[in-house]
C-alpha cells in the first residue's frame, strides 16, 4: 500500500509540472483511435504528453476553442524541398513533406543541405530518374531528365550502375524508391523491373509515375498493369502517384483496378491532388511528339507559368527550348471528385513553386480539400479526410521510417506535429493567376512542438523540422 501511495504521488507531482505547450478546449480529431471530442492537449519535449478533458497547465496556451485540433499533415509527393516551399506548406497545415516520386541520387548530399534549415520535416527516396540523369550524362538543369537520362535505353552495364545507385540510396537512409517512368520513356520494362527488385530486397516502398497517360494506346491501364506486375512479382510495396493526373478520364478504372489488387493482398496505394490541372517541364519527355493525342488536351490547353498564358503553336515551338514548368488544364472534375472522395486514395500535392509562381497546389492543396470537398461539396466527412491527409501516409512510410509511427496520429507518445484550424472557414487562397496566396482558417500549426503557424500567420524564426530518414546501413 506505501509503495502504491508513493507512486500515486510521484505521478500527481509529475503532471503538475506546467507542460511547455498546451492546446486548450479544442475539438481533438484523432484519426488511429477515431477521438473526436473537445480534449486538451498537453505537449512536452516536442511530444504529446497528455490528451485531457480536465485543464492543464502550460508554460504557453493556445486557446482552441472552435477550431479543430488534428494531426499536421503528410504530402508523400513535395517537389518543393526548400525554405520558400516550405513556408507555403506550413500554412497549408503540412509538417511533414516528402519527395518520394523523383527522390535523389545522393541521399547523404540531399540530407546533409537541408540539416537545421527546416521548418518542417522532410526526407527523400532514392530516386530512378535522378540516377539515369548521373549515369547518362543527362544535361538537365532540373529534376526531369530532359537528354539521353529520357530517351537512351540503357546497356546492360548501365542498369547495373542504375542498381547499385538504388542499393547505395535505400543503404544510407532513403525512403524507397521513386520512379517518374513517363519522364524516363526508355526505360524498358526489365530496367524497372531490376529496380523494384532492389527495392524488394530491402522491403522499400516504391513510389511511381507510371509509364503513360490517358487512354491512348499503350494507356494508363497498360502502364498501371506493369508496376502492380513488378510489385507483385518483387514484393516491393506499390504507390502509385497523382492517379488523376495519370489516368485522366480512365482514372475511375485505375481506382478499380487498384481496389481489386488490394482485395487480392497486394500492398498498393494511391494518391491525388484536388485540382482539374497537372503541371510539369515542358522541356520533359512528356511533350515529345505525340504528347496532344496521348493527353488529350491541345496547346491551347497549356498554361505557362512564369507568364500566365494559354500557349500557341509558336510559343510552344519557343518556350520547349528553354527550361519552365506548364500548367497542363486536362483533369476532369468529377475524376477529382471521385478521386478525393474514394476512402482508400490519399491526399498529396506534387507540389512547387518558385518565386511565388507555379501551381497553386503547392500552397493550398490540403485545405482546399478541408474547404471544398469537406465542407462546400461534402465528398468525404472531415475525419476520412484528416486520415487521408496524415494516418494513411504515415503508415505508408513507417514501413521504411519507423519514426514515422510518431506522426500521422495524436496520442500520448505521438509527435507534437498539429493542424489546428477552423472548420467553419478553413479554405485555399492560391489560384493558378496567384500561386502563392495562402490559405484561411488554418489557425497554428505545430512542428515538434514548436508553433510555426500563429494565428494563421507564418512565424519565421525557427526551425524546427526534422530528417525523415530510413536505417543508415
């Protein structure tokens, strides 16, 4: 009975210590455990220490009442990995953003650039493309191989340089392996089949931007057959990237198809952006000829972003000489709306801008989905759509990152990364005229424990964020 009392009291002592953070009276949205209930959350040492319905004392107070509390969110495909991106994504809710599609070639390099610059976390894949431009010689200025990295198919000497740059990536910590196989068009089916098969080996996740696009012939069905093909024959984990944007009008068939896979026990996943447009290089493999049949979409259809024009024969000629990001208006709406409302589909923007111009979903894709498709066309409820956002990616990455079990989720021992916002007015400001523009309604957001958001205001002075890495072998 004495041992009994003298833990209860060192256990009163312990949580009357004031917490360093505490979120106040807000509407807790826990997707793992389903909570959904107004709870105070006291947060210590970058960690959740207590979800409460008594109050509790903080060494700071964050008043939530009215505003929802939910874990930050995950974008698995964030092309933006630098400061001004990241000032985008933070706003947007995001504390966590991950460049899995094209990856890196030196993932030591990658990490090393951006160690105590974060303000959110990040991590990056071991990324095909970005190998076939080392060992091609590719000219590109960008991470979309626009030479011999695209259109040369490789020897059987390269392939294995290719496997060994995968095997050197997934040894130092990458996040599997990323493949934008439409950009790299001459790639034969037995390349990217040796890769999956490294991946396999390490039981990595691969992450792709199949092979085509559209219904064209060979179409996106023919492209998603191949991965699901090598997953199942390598058994490397299959994600597939932007399932809209690739599979156009065929998309709804795509989703089927992948549903039936899972039903089968194949470990594959999907994701979409919110948006009817796609964007990419021009200079890329994509707009090789040909391109007007395989997307289905003319030049008038191509917006230039640095301009803001609808492109025509001539400036399409002249801007494919130079490097540039378009806008590519060619997704059907109820694509995305079946997209983003299908409970199994994630949500992640491929997102980025540079010097505030590009697509607007890199700044606003994760409450566009609150405002538009929770809210105003009521697609999905709002905790399928937090899941979408932060559980289901988490849990997609902690297979490779187990430090990813601490995000996605708010309960005691979880990661203090948080999204609190009003649901009542939580909506995207960026547009495709003003990229940049943030959002309103998300009120703060928490980055290990850090407020990076504040009153729906960036603040700039820290940085908090985190390496999201793999075993470093």
């Amino acid at each position: 009975m004495r041992r009994w009392l003298g833990a209860l009291a060192l256990t009163t002592v312990v949580a009357a210590q004031p917490f360093d953070l505490v979120i106040a009276g807000g509407r807790v949205m826990d997707p793992e455990s389903r909570l959904d209930a107004v709870r105070n959350v006291g947060v210590r040492a970058g960690k959740v220490a207590a979800i409460s319905a008594a109050a509790l004392t903080g060494k700071r107070t964050i008043d939530a009442k009215g505003l929802v509390v939910a874990p930050g969110f995950i974008d698995l495909h964030a092309h933006g990995q630098d400061i001004e991106n990241q000032r985008y994504q933070a706003r947007d809710g995001v504390t966590t953003a991950l460049e899995l599609e094209i990856g890196a070639y030196d993932i030591d390099e990658w990490y090393r650039e951006r160690e105590g610059k974060r303000l959110i976390h990040s991590g990056a894949s071991a990324g095909h493309a970005q190998a076939r431009i080392k060992v091609m010689k590719d000219p590109a200025k960008t991470f979309v191989p626009s030479g011999d990295g695209a259109r040369k198919a490789a020897s059987d000497e390269e392939i294995t340089l290719l496997k060994a740059a995968i095997e050197r990536g997934l040894q130092r910590g990458g996040l599997g392996v990323g493949f934008g196989i439409q950009y790299t068009p001459a790639a034969s089916r037995w390349e990217i089949l040796e890769m999956f098969r490294v991946a396999g080996r390490f039981k990595a996740p691969v992450f792709v931007h199949i092979r085509h696009m559209g219904p064209a012939e060979p179409d996106a069905m023919n492209a998603l057959e191949e991965v699901i093909s090598a997953s199942v024959i390598t058994g490397a984990p299959l994600h597939v990237v932007h399932i809209t944007s690739s599979g156009l009008a065929q998309a709804p068939k795509l989703l089927q198809t992948i549903a039936e896979a899972r039903a089968r026990g194949i470990d594959i996943t999907t994701e979409c952006y919110p948006y009817n447009a796609a964007m990419t290089e021009l200079r890329s493999a994509m707009f090789d000829p040909g391109w007007q049949k395989v997307l289905g979409v003319d030049v008038g259809q191509l917006e230039w972003t640095a301009t803001g024009e609808r492109l025509t024969p001539e400036t399409f000629a002249k801007y494919r000489k130079q490097e540039g990001l378009v806008i590519m208006h060619m997704i059907p709406d109820r694509v995305v709306d079946q997209a983003v409302g299908d409970p199994t589909v994630m949500i992640a923007s491929d997102g980025y801008v540079s010097n505030g111009k590009g697509h607007p979903r890199g700044a606003g894709t994760f409450t566009r989905v609150l405002g538009k498709y929770v809210r105003e066309k009521r697609v999905v409820s709002l905790m399928d759509a937090i899941r979408k956002m932060s559980l289901d990616p988490a849990r997609r990455v902690e297979i490779i990152a187990p430090q990813m079990k601490g995000k996605g989720r708010i309960k005691v021992g979880s990661d203090a990364d948080l999204a609190i916002f009003d649901p009542a007015t939580v909506s995207d400001g960026a547009t495709f005229r003003e990229p940049a523009l943030p959002p309103k309604g998300m009120q703060y957001v928490v980055v290990a424990g850090t407020p990076v958001v504040e009153n729906g205001a960036l603040r700039d002075d820290a940085r908090p964020g985190q390496a999201v890495r793999g075993a470093v072998r």
